[in-house]
C-alpha cells in the first residue's frame, strides 16, 4: 500500500493514497475501534449529511461567500456521495466522542478529495479547496450531525412505514378470514365470553396502525433545523440570511420540509425530537411484542396447549425432540422488541447527559434509533411473511373450547341475575353439564329463550334493543 502525508493541528499522519477520506478520519480510526461497525453500514446517515453539505455549498454561493468553481465541484462531489458511490470511504466507527466531529470531517474529507479530483488536482492537495475552509464554510458539527441525523432518521421511518403498513394489511387479512370462527376470549387467562378469531386478529391491526399513525404525527419534529446555529448557535461565521437560505436548499434537495430552528441555541442542545421518536419505537415495541405473546400463546400445545391457531412450521425446533416445531419467527421479534425497549433507555440516558450549549452524545443516540428503526422493519417483514401469512385456524378446537366453556353464562346475568347466573356457572363447572340445561331446569328461563341468549355468535356483538 501507497501513502500520502497530511498534516492537522496535532501533526503529520500518513494516509492510503487512494482514500478520499483525510488525516482527520485516519485518527478517529486510531481512537474509536468500539462496535466494528462504521457508518457506511448506515447509509441513509451518509447521504443526508451529503444532501447538506450540497445545501451549505448552494447557500454559501449565494451569498457571496463561496466561489462557483469550488461550489460547483463540492455540489458535484455531495451528488456522488449521496448516490453511494463512496460508500466505502466512511469508515468511522458510529460511536466516537467529539459530538460526531469525525463523522463531519469523514464527510468533509471526502467531498473535498472527490471535488479536488473533479477540479483536476490530486487528492490531499488542500491549497485549492480544503475540508474545513469550504466544504464545512458556515457550518460546525454541532448544526451539521444532528440536521443530518434527523433527515436520515425521517428516511428511514419512511421505510419502517412501509413493513408496518404491509403487517396491518396481514393482520387485516387473517381477520377477514377468521371472521366466523367462534373462540373463547380470555382475561388473565382465564374463559371469559365468546368472541370470533377474526374480531382478535382485527384488535393487532388496529393496534399496530395505532401506532403507525403517532409516530407520524411526531416526524415534523425531525423537520427543525439548526442550520446556521454552528458552534452554539450564535451563528458565528456565517452571515445574515445564510440559515435560511440553507434550509431552503436543504428542502428542495431531500423534499422535507426542512425549517430553521426559532432558537438556534435552544435547537443546538436540545435532543427532545429524539427523544420523541425513541419513544414512540418503544411503544411499537410494547405492542408488537404482545401480539408476539399472543400467537405464541394461541398456538401453544399443539396437543397440551391452546392449539386454536397454526404458525406456519419454519424448521425443526429441537436438537433432542424429534418432530417439535418452535413459533421461532414470533420468539425472534420478541427479541428485537426487546433490544428496541433497552435502547430507548440509552436514547433517554444520553439525551439527559447533554451539558449547557452542546450534546455531545448525539452519536450513541443515532447508532441506537438507527438500528431501532432497522431492526424493526426487519423483524416486521420476517413476521407478515415467514408468520402471519400462513397463520391458520383450528376451527373445531375453537368450537370445541366454546362448548366446554361455563363462560357464556355471562349472557344470561342481565336476565336472570348476577347470583343466579354465578351459582349455574358454579355447577356446570362441578357436574359437567351444560348452561343451558340447567337453567330451563331452574324454571328460569325457557328452552328457546335460553337457546337464543347462549347462542356464542349472538355474543360476540352488541344485542339489538
């Protein structure tokens, strides 16, 4: 391997001769060797601190303050990078001290070396466009990571929308066809009154749709930048229109609505938007693991168990039983759900760390929504495809359930009273015999009467008046 020498602030450092990256990134390699994950594996990361490094480029020669040779190699350059092209020249660790310094001088280093080549120079030959003279004019770190972190924090919901629109829709399907299967409900696992598979599988729809529908509502948040804030958000070496002629730009280069912060000091230390979206993955979480749960539970057996339902077999399930099949795909997005809930709390941990104009733990907060929100839409199309869609119903162990169950005396309370429908209940549990017998034996309501309220479709919905 072949070397060029740059030099910082610190001294000489020898770098491979054909990175695009630069001095700055050769150390933080040196320093942070954490996760073995660098933030190419985070490409939405990459392409939205490219999108606002052609957005500072725009804004800074429209002002005035960045000539069009140089502005026009560095918009060609960010174009590039954002395409994925140079992928594979970020290789920073996601987790580094210095508020994501690294990471905007990766981003810095590249683009400029890229935008030299484009100008007919060699890489590293910094007289004519350097890093931090023009492609980070106007800008610092501090407005830089975390605008980029919000933009490819919002595309990648957008692609966390997508599985969990597609899950619905799964769950929506197996409610429509599961609509007359008469089952026992249960709480606290315990018979409780009749209801259709259909009406429970429609319940985790709504509920995951629920929340598909509140995250949404707290994106907009993710829209406000600090833009122009750089160091503290004093807006020191920019000049007056620079952040909002920056966001303007930034706007029609991601088609987000992209808004200056009202306070860019207040903007620059705050992380509450993160906070938000943290939030709101967990309580995704929350629910999806239950679901989880409860197809766990609903197919449990399949001859000790409920058995009510079928999971689709995936592979055999133990190195000792022979023909015991696992519900794995259920176990595995419990999994990840649970990985998601812890860390939201490193989410919570980092965004309180944050001291007076500057949190400086916005890395360890993006590496953990970014695999959130990854991992979840993973783990939401491996449970629609290798699970919910080839759920199946146990059409006579549902009905069989139903008829053994003393729970539809419930029916009957507000005809013939709640004592009077305890004590049938009671000695329907201890003889066996069935509700209905028993109550047309007690004189208390006639056979057809009896027929009708216990009819288990009849209470699976509102009576007529």
């Amino acid at each position: 391997m072949t070397f060029r020498t740059e030099k910082d602030s610190l001294g000489p450092r020898k770098v491979p001769a054909d990175a695009y990256y630069g001095v700055q990134t050769v150390r933080a390699l040196e320093n942070f060797q954490i996760t073995g994950i660098p933030i190419s594996l985070f490409p939405r990361l990459v392409q939205a601190i490219a999108c606002v490094k052609k957005a500072a480029a725009y804004a800074n020669m429209e002002l005035g303050l960045l000539d069009e040779e140089r502005g026009n190699a560095i918009i060609q350059a960010a174009r590039e990078v954002r395409s994925g092209k140079f992928n594979d020249q970020f290789p920073v660790d996601v987790i580094q001290g210095g508020a994501g310094t690294s990471v905007n001088m990766n981003a810095n280093e590249v683009i400029c070396n890229r935008a030299l080549e484009i100008m007919g120079h060699e890489k590293g030959e910094y007289q004519y466009l350097h890093p931090n003279n023009h492609v980070n004019l106007s800008q610092s770190t501090n407005d830089v990571y975390p605008t980029s972190l919000k933009i490819a924090l919002t595309w990648s919901c957008a692609d966390l929308f997508k599985e969990l629109d597609l899950l619905v829709e799964s769950f929506e399907a197996k409610g429509e066809e599961f609509a007359d299967v008469l089952k026992m409900g249960r709480t606290q696992l315990q018979d409780a009154v009749p209801m259709t598979l259909g009406q429970e599988f429609a319940a985790y729809a709504v509920t995951i749709h629920e929340d598909i529908s509140r995250l949404h509502e707290i994106l907009p948040f993710l829209t406000e930048s600090n833009m122009g804030a750089t160091a503290i958000g004093t807006g020191i070496n920019t000049v007056e229109g620079y952040a909002e002629a920056v966001c303007r730009f930034l706007s029609a280069i991601t088609d987000l609505e992209i808004t200056p912060a009202v306070n860019l000091v207040e903007a620059t230390n705050d992380t509450g938007a993160f906070v938000l979206v943290s939030g709101m993955l967990k309580r995704i979480s929350v629910k999806l693991s239950k679901v989880c749960n409860d197809l766990r539970l609903l197919s449990s057996g399949p001859h000790t168990g409920l058995n009510e339902i079928n999971l689709p077999a995936m592979q055999p399930g133990s190195s000792i039983m022979p023909a015991k099949v696992n519900p794995v795909i259920p176990e595995a997005v419990n999994q990840v759900c649970y990985q998601v809930i812890g860390n939201d709390l490193t989410v919570t941990m980092a965004a309180e760390g944050g001291q007076l104009e500057l949190n400086v733990f916005e890395p360890i907060i993006a590496f953990n929504l970014f695999q959130s929100v990854d991992m979840l839409a993973r783990a939401s199309l491996m449970l629609r495809k290798r699970c919910v869609d080839g759920i199946t119903a146990n059409r006579e162990r549902c009905a069989e359930l139903v008829h053994r169950s003393v729970g539809a005396v419930t029916a009957l309370s507000p005809v013939i009273g709640y004592e009077a429908a305890a004590s049938i209940a009671k000695e329907s549990d201890k003889t066996g015999r069935p509700v209905l017998d028993l109550v047309v034996e007690r004189g208390l309501l006639s056979r057809d009467e009896a027929e009708k309220m216990l009819d288990p479709l009849a209470m699976t919905r509102p009576s007529a008046r």
